[in-house]
C-alpha cells in the first residue's frame, strides 16, 4: 500500500501524507489482528461442534 499513498501524494513529506500513511498502516495492522481472531473462532467453533457430535448414544440388542 506504500505505493499507492506514493502515486497518490505528490509531497510524501506532507503532514496530510504521513497521516494517510499511518492510518493506512493502523487498518492493516487492525485487519490482520481481526483475521486472526476470527481464524481462532472459527478453530473454537468447529471443536465445540466436535464435541457434541459425540454424545450419540449405543443401542443395543
């Protein structure tokens, strides 16, 4: 994404470009810790429903 601040900001020295830049960064930073723990709860999910498909009981004759 460094590129794409760089072709869109002319003066990369600019106060409004290092904003942009560091938000920019904020957003990725926040998205991969989101996938992550999304990832993780996804993972919990399919365990808990693991879980409760063993309970079936044993008939027998």
């Amino acid at each position: 994404l460094d590129c794409v601040v760089q072709a869109a900001v002319k003066d990369e020295g600019a106060k409004e470009a290092k904003e942009l830049s560091l938000t920019l960064y904020h957003l990725q930073v926040q998205n991969k810790l989101l996938n992550h723990e999304k990832s993780g709860l996804r993972e919990a999910l399919v365990i808990k429903k693991k879980h409760k498909k063993c309970g079936k009981p044993l008939y027998l004759q």
